[in-house]
C-alpha cells in the first residue's frame, strides 16, 4: 500500500509540471507518427483503427463532444471520460506519449 502511495505521489508530481513537456511535443511534426503508433495500440477498440468512432466518438469529426482545443484533449485523455466508459490514461502514458497523441488527434481531425 505505501509503495502505491508513493508511485502516485510520483506521478502526480510528474503531471504538475508536464504542461510544457506536452505543449512542445504537440508541436513538434515527429509526433504525429508517434501518436499514431500508441493510438493503434490502444485506442482502436473504441474509437477505430482511422479514429472513425465504434462505441467511442468518430475523431475525424469537425466537432468533437469534449472540445478540440490541446487543452481539452489532453484533459480528455488524461483523465478520461468515466460517465462514457473512457478510461482515465494518466497511470499509462506519460505526459510525453500524451501530447504525441494528441499531435496525432490533431492530425485526423476534420478529415472524415
């Protein structure tokens, strides 16, 4: 129990500071594949193998239920969407793999 205490007060500390880590990776192009990669191997069952949506909402979307904006996905990712069956993703990506994913979201957005 205390070693679970400290990993989370780990994490927590690793997340109080990852606004910037994200913001850069969000902009830095290299990410999109790298988004893409981790969005394959875990955010298909849901939301589909081109982000068009199965029980999950369609990503390629011009609107999305949950706001667009980095700030937003990355909230949405971070903390999921419990009420709709979405998984928080704080405790399996760090804050690295998240803004790759979200350069990678950003990518697919309005493409449907």
């Amino acid at each position: 129990m205390e070693k679970a205490i400290r990993e989370n007060a780990v994490r927590d500390s690793i997340w109080a500071t990852s606004e910037s880590v994200i913001a850069n990776v969000i902009n830095n192009p290299a990410s999109i594949n790298f988004g893409q990669s981790i969005f394959k191997a875990n955010c298909t069952p849901c939301h589909g193998s081109s982000g068009e949506g199965m029980v999950g909402p369609n990503l390629t979307a011009d609107y999305w239920l949950h706001g667009s904006d980095d700030n937003n996905i990355v909230k949405t990712v971070v903390n999921g969407v419990p009420d709709k069956g979405m998984m928080a993703w704080k405790f399996k990506f760090t804050p690295n793999e998240v803004g790759q994913i979200v350069a990678y979201l950003k990518s697919i957005k309005g493409t449907n």
